[in-house]
C-alpha cells in the first residue's frame, strides 16, 4: 500500500484571485450601473462606483440633458454618492462615460434582467 502515490485534494479557494487583487497595489475599481423596478413599466437607474474628484452634479446635468429624463444624487451610508436615473438608461449612461473618458469600458458592471 505504501507503492501507490495518493493526492489528496486541496480545498479550492475560488476566491483566492480576488483577494489577491485586493491586496495588490493595483486594485479595479468596476462602475456599477443597475436597474430597479418601481411598479408597471416604471423603472430607476443608478449609478455607482463613480471616483470622488468628478462632479456627480455636473455629470448628472449632462445625463438628463442628453437623455431628457430626471434624476437626481443620493447620499448612501454606505456606498457614498449614487447617481439616480429616470427610465432604463444603462446603456446610455454606459456608453456616454466612456465616450466622455470618465471611465473604461472594461470597468463597467452593468446589472439587472
């Protein structure tokens, strides 16, 4: 019995990666843009993530004009300042920060249905 060379499996740690790129200097920072449902075809967009020397303000007075909806910035405990979206706009806000250089497009986590 001792002839036979037998592994034993080691625990998997799928989170490993991760961690590890969160100790490591050059963390990513993802933009998150979701979407909630209100009731019937209503809908709200938020966006998430933005870096905190840009002007929500300025870059939500840019997305209303541009895509004729209301909105408006929320402060959360927890997550800081959220930008708040009339409508289904995640592809539209997606593609106006990166056309706007806010943002890459590898860095954006687009949510929902």
């Amino acid at each position: 019995m001792s002839d036979l060379d037998i592994q034993i499996p080691t625990a998997f740690d799928p989170f490993a990666d991760a961690n590890a790129e969160d100790s490591g200097g050059g963390t990513k920072e993802y933009m998150h843009i979701r979407i909630q449902q209100r009731n019937g075809r209503k809908s709200l967009t938020t966006v998430q993530g933005l870096k905190k020397e840009f002007s929500y303000n300025k870059i939500l007075k840019d997305l209303k004009k541009e895509f004729c909806c209301n909105g408006t910035v929320v402060q959360d405990p927890e997550l800081g300042q959220v930008i708040q979206l009339q409508g289904d706009q995640r592809k539209n806000v997606s593609t106006f920060l990166v056309q706007a250089g806010i943002v890459k497009n590898d860095n954006i986590k687009i949510h929902g249905f």
